[in-house]
C-alpha cells in the first residue's frame, strides 16, 4: 500500500499501487477538500530527499547504521541512513532545515525534534549520542522522556518516540 497527499489540504490518501504499471498516470479526488490532483507511478520526489548527493563516500555509508521509522497510526515503514555528525529528524515540510525528514502525518511531530549525533569513539567504532531539538512533545528513550539538555548514548536496538511515531536505531554491523 501506498499514500499520497492532497496538495491542498495534506489529508493522505491510501492505494494499492500493485494494481498499477510504472509511468502510468492516475488521478485522486481528495475527500476532505475535493481537490483533483494528479500522480505518475514509479520514482517518488521524496525518495530524493534521503539520497545524499553532494557527501563523499566516507561521510555517508551504511557503516553508519540507519533508523527504522514506524508511523504507529499507519503502521508506515521508513528507513534512514545515518551519516557522520548531527541527524536532525523531524517532520517534513518544505523549507525546513533538516537533514533526515520523516514523512508523516503526525502532527505530534515537531519539524525540528530530535538530534542524533553520530562520532567515531576512541575505540575507532562510531558513537551515537541521542538529544531534544528541544520540541513541544518531547522525546522518549525507552518509555523515559529525554531532559532538557540531556545527551544519551544509544545503541543498537534502541526505541525512541516521538509523539506517536516510533524510531528503532540499527547501528553499523561489523560485516559492513
């Protein structure tokens, strides 16, 4: 199943995009606003936006491990690279200054929530380091909220929430 989004009003519409060919064009009638608007099957815009195009090789590589995105109302599944440095994660919305967007409907979702620094230790193994952006609904470790100004290490395995997404931190694997 996939979703789109009115232009107009951001309500999400879900379809079963199986029943489609690549490039074939369809046509959705949004039942909130009743705005008509067009898609084309195949390559999402937005897929664009987790593809790192100007880092080199060493800044961003899945040695870096990635975060699972479960949207708990849609049971929704997004999954984010990690790269060297501040993951700032929140809700996307065009003109936001992040680098790792989650595409959400959950307005508990700041578009600025929460950081997730990653660092090489002295052991020469990366190092994550979870914090608030600050945002209005907090961020959870664990079922404990973060204080503010609080930096936690994290690990693999880790359940961070925000708002009434889940986030699931998969650290690099050694044969990575």
């Amino acid at each position: 199943m996939k979703r789109v989004k009115c232009p107009k009003c951001d309500t999400f519409i879900v379809f079963d995009e199986t029943k489609y060919k690549q490039g074939q064009a369809l046509v959705f009638k949004c039942k909130e606003c009743k705005k008509e608007f067009g898609i084309r099957i195949g390559l999402s815009k937005l897929n664009a936006i987790h593809e790192e195009k100007s880092l080199d090789e060493h800044q961003f590589d899945k040695k870096y491990g990635s975060v699972t995105i479960v949207e708990n109302k849609f049971a929704f599944k997004q999954v984010i690279p990690l790269q060297l440095g501040d993951n700032v994660f929140g809700r996307y919305l065009k003109g936001t200054d992040i680098n790792k967007p989650i595409i959400t409907s959950d307005p508990s979702v700041d578009t600025l929530h929460c950081i997730i620094n990653v660092k090489i230790g002295k052991n020469g193994k990366p190092v994550y380091t979870l914090r608030d952006a600050p945002s209005n609904t907090g961020t959870f470790v664990m079922n404990a909220i973060l204080a503010n100004n609080e930096r936690r290490v994290i690990e693999d395995g880790t359940i961070i929430n925000i708002g009434a997404t889940t986030m699931i931190l998969h650290t690099m694997t050694e044969d990575a």
